[in-house]
C-alpha cells in the first residue's frame, strides 16, 4: 500500500541525516511499527510520510502512484496522532472534535463517542487547556479518529499513560485493524511494538537496522532460555540455560534426570534485548 524507497532527510540540508536511506513497504490493513530510541528518526519519518516536513530526497509511493502531499482526497483518507498534544486550548475536547471534523469531507465519526472510547466523556465539556497531559494525549488519538481514516499514523501512542488507559488505547488500535484501517506506529517501547505490530523495522540513528515480525526476529536473532528452579543439596538453586548451545542443554537434561525440578519455563529474548544485540544500545537511552 504504501512503499518508501531511499528516504532521506536532513534538517540543517546538508549530509547531515536524520533519516539516512530507509525503505520499508507497509501492507494494506498491517500494523507496521517503527520501534527506536529517543532521536532515532521515528517522527521525522512519520512527518515525512504525511507531508508535514519537506520531501527532500527518496520515494513515496501509495498503492504505485508518486504522493500528491497537497492532495484534499489525501488529506481526507489520513489519520494522524503526533506525539506533542497540538489542541486549541480555549476550546473544550468536544468543541476541538467538532472543530476538526467541519474540515473533512464525507462521513465523520460521531465526536462525543469518540471521547467516550477514549474515556473523557465526562470531560467532553472542559476546556483542552485545563486537561491533564494524558487526557490530551487521548484527545489527540481521539481526534485522529474523526475522519475514518483508511490510513493511520500514530506516534507514542501510549507513552506517559497508566496500564488501564494504555490497554483501552491498544484495543481500539487493534479493533480499527479489524475494521481494515492500516496502521503506522512509532513508538519506543518494545512491549506495544510486539504486542500490537505485525511487523516491526528497527531504526536507529535515522537507519533501519532490522526488519520482520516480532517473531521472526526473536527467533532469528534471540537466544532460546530455559529457566529452571531446582533443589540441590537441600537449596533451591535457579539457573537460566540456553537451548542454542549443547553443554547447557546437556546441563538441564541432568538437572531433569535427578527429579529435584521445582519449576521450569522457557524464556525467549525480548525485542530491546535483540535491539541492544543488533545496535549496542537501549531503547531508553
Ligand atoms: N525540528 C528539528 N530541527 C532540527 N533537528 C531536528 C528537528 N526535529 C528533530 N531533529 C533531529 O532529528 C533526529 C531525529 O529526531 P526525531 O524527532 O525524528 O526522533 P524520534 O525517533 O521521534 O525520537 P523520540 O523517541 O524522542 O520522539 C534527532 O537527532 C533530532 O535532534
Ligand atoms: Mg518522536
């Protein structure tokens, strides 16, 4: 659906890139996550892809056709959750939905349900201004919500919110995917890139470094863990093992052997520690 070949951007215009030559296609109805560090490039590319900062070098291309960045039909087919909650403070969150929908041709979605899904119906009436910065940030994902979008870019979406809330936001993602909408996510946290994405390119320092489901790239890269709780000389000792290499698994087979195991359950790598294998860095740096 949407192909980006080659992008680059530089923000001083010089060979100084804060994307620096990423390609990556993104299927029809997929969540295609772009997981990364703080300065990665995550926001810039998303900017790029929906026309907010310059096209500078590299393609874009929706479904085999160039993108026309000052298309109306475009504009009315995108869907977009920034990271910084740009709302009109003065207005109430209802007001600043209806607001936004008078923008948009065709069928919008209904705004005070929109509020609801995202848990501020009680706070539809409140001015934006006197909102906390979560209630924003939902107020901004709600917001991205009113058009329908077929296409929806969503950066941090999650990030900041308690686990209750946060969990609302994932299944509403997830139930948008169901209803065929696709789906760009950046985010840096690795457990809302593997739960949600379908495929995820890692990016750092404005590369992509990997590319694949989180599947894939657990079991292409991660390491295979058992851990195992046992008694030995009437102490309960706990080892990690790795499946991968012979004389732990050989170690694990004895320990089984004797029947002293209290507990035992396989690990297996998770997306920042197979980040941290591919880059040498964390995700939180
Ligand atoms: N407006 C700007 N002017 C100049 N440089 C910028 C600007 N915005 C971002 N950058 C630089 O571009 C690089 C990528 O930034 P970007 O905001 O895309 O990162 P990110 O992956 O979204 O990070 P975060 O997780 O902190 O949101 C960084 O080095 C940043 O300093
Ligand atoms: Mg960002």
């Amino acid at each position: 659906m949407i192909q980006v070949k080659n992008l680059y951007h530089s923000y001083s215009e010089d060979d100084n890139y804060a994307v620096d030559n990423i390609s990556f296609e993104i299927k029809k109805g997929e969540i295609f996550g772009f997981l990364g560090p703080s300065g990665a490039g995550k926001s810039t590319t998303q900017k790029i892809l929906i026309g907010l900062l310059s096209h500078q070098k590299g393609q874009i291309l929706l479904d085999g056709q160039a993108v026309d960045f000052k298309s109306r039909e475009r504009l009315n087919e995108i869907g977009v959750s920034f990271e910084i909650a740009n709302v009109y403070k003065k207005l109430t969150g209802l007001e600043n939905l209806e607001f936004h929908a008078k923008m948009y041709k065709g069928q919008t979605a209904d705004p005070l349900s929109l509020l609801d899904m995202v848990g501020l119906k009680d706070a539809a009436n409140k001015k934006a201004g006197e909102y906390s910065k979560g209630m924003l940030q939902r107020l901004v994902f709600a917001r991205s919500m009113i058009n329908n979008p077929k296409i929806w870019f969503l950066d941090e979406p999650t990030s900041g919110l308690d686990p209750t809330t946060a969990s609302k936001i994932k299944s509403i993602i997830k139930q948008k995917q169901k209803e065929g909408t696709t789906i760009f996510l950046t985010t840096h946290n690795m457990f809302t890139a593997d739960e949600l994405c379908d495929r995820v390119a890692f990016l750092n320092d404005g590369k992509i470094v990997a590319l694949d489901t989180p599947r894939n790239l657990k079991l292409e890269h991660g390491q295979k863990l058992a851990s195992v709780e046992y008694e030995k000389e009437g102490k309960i000792v706990k080892e990690t093992l790795s499946m991968s290499q012979a004389d732990s698994v050989e170690k694990l087979y004895e320990i089984m052997k004797k029947g002293h195991v209290d507990t035992i359950h396989s690990q297996e790598a998770t997306l920042e520690q197979i980040f941290i294998k591919l880059t040498g860095r964390g995700l939180e740096e």
